[in-house]
C-alpha cells in the first residue's frame, strides 16, 4: 500500500464534491491478492446476493475478524486520516457528537452501541451485473465518509461498471457525478449527509454510491467502512 497520500491533498475535494480519489493506492500485484480472497471463504462472515434483497445484481462478502492485516491496517489508517474531516462536518452540520481520535476508540463506541458485526467487505461482479444507489447505514453510529478500492483493470479484466455517486441537494434535482478509478485507484466518499455551503451558511445534503452496469469480465472491489454493524 502506498503510504505517500494524505488527506490534506484530498480535503478541498471532499469538501466540494463529497468524494475524492486517490491514484495508485495498491499496486497490482497486491490488488490480485485481495481479489483472490473471495474464494477463501473462511474470511468472511457473511455472503449477500444482490438480486435477492433488489440491491442490483452481484454478491459481496463481509469480512470477520480478525480483518485480514492489509485491511486492518488500512481501516486504522483510513480512519486516523479521515477523523479530522468528519469532525469538521459535523460542526459545520450542526451536529452535536464528534469522533474520537483512534478508530479503536470508534469501535469501542459501535460495539457499545450493539454494533460488534465487521463492515469491510469485497465485492463481485460480472457481466450484466450492477449496484443500485445506497447508503451504508447499519446502525445509529455511522462514521462520515468510507473508501471503495477498485481491484480489477478496466478494459482488460471488465468493461462498464463505473463508480457513480449523487447528491441530493434540497428542492434541486439529484446532480450525478461518476468517478473514473484504474486498478488500484480508490474513491473517498460521503456516506450520508455532508456540509454544503449557501447563502445562509452550510445546510446538508444527501449522497448515495452504486456501480454501473457491467459490460463484460469481472470486476472485485474492496469496500472500507469504518463503523460496525448491528
């Protein structure tokens, strides 16, 4: 994993667009090796077809812990980087709570909360398969922000399947907005609500994340959210 982006590069981003990318994030060779995890099926806790709950078409996998150490350590990164971003959306929301400074302590709330599940999943797709817009809530502690990392090559392993968030912002049309990732790149985005600035201070608006139709080939993600389930 790359250990030379910051969030300070990609703060201005995530304040204007409600998401950000971040280039070269895993070589290829360790996007292979995540990829490959899906078939370990000891991994995980959880396996969700898609088509069975109308939630598009694919399947995507939960992690149990122990996380593998490549996400684990990727999650606490993610985290100590991002908190600093999610406290200022609050204030600016107007939201009383604030995150606390380790994701350890993060956890410590959400499972004191009933939400003890693991959230960090991968995902699979294939030909013809998709994701409808969402929003990955599981419980009343929801952390801010959350990253997608693209593991697969576009045009050589799939076609199609582009990463799309919207915003919802009050008595406007949802503006659409899709975010080109290569293999390795991943995307910073809001989960929920975030701050926009208007005539009359910040209000919130709504964001919600799918993935387009996929043409042909397969396509594996990696998803990192950073509260727990209930």
């Amino acid at each position: 994993m790359d250990d030379a982006w910051r969030i300070d590069d990609l703060s201005v981003e995530l304040d204007e667009r409600g998401c950000a990318r971040v280039e070269k994030l895993f070589p290829p060779e360790e996007c292979a090796q995540l990829a490959g995890l899906y078939d370990d099926a000891a991994l995980f806790r959880s396996r969700v077809v898609m088509s069975r709950h109308g939630f598009g078409r694919g399947e995507y996998q939960y992690f149990a812990y122990p996380l593998p150490r490549i996400v684990a350590r990727l999650r606490d990164r993610l985290y100590s980087c991002l908190v600093p971003v999610a406290n200022r959306w609050q204030e600016l929301m107007g939201l009383d709570g604030r995150f606390p400074d380790t994701h350890a302590q993060f956890l410590a709330r959400c499972h004191a909360d009933g939400q003890r599940r693991p959230t960090p999943l991968l995902l699979r797709y294939g030909a013809g398969d998709y994701n409808c817009l969402h929003q990955d809530l599981y419980g009343e502690q929801v952390f801010p922000l959350q990253m997608a990392v693209l593991l697969s090559q576009p045009a050589k392993d799939f076609t199609g399947g582009e990463f799309v968030v919207t915003e919802q912002r009050p008595r406007q049309q949802s503006r659409v907005e899709v975010v080109p990732l290569r293999q390795g790149d991943a995307v910073i985005f809001a989960v929920n609500d975030r701050p926009v600035r208007g005539s009359r201070g910040f209000y919130r608006v709504k964001m919600r994340h799918g993935v387009s139709r996929i043409g042909s080939g397969q396509r594996h993600t990696l998803g990192i959210i950073l509260h727990d389930a209930a």
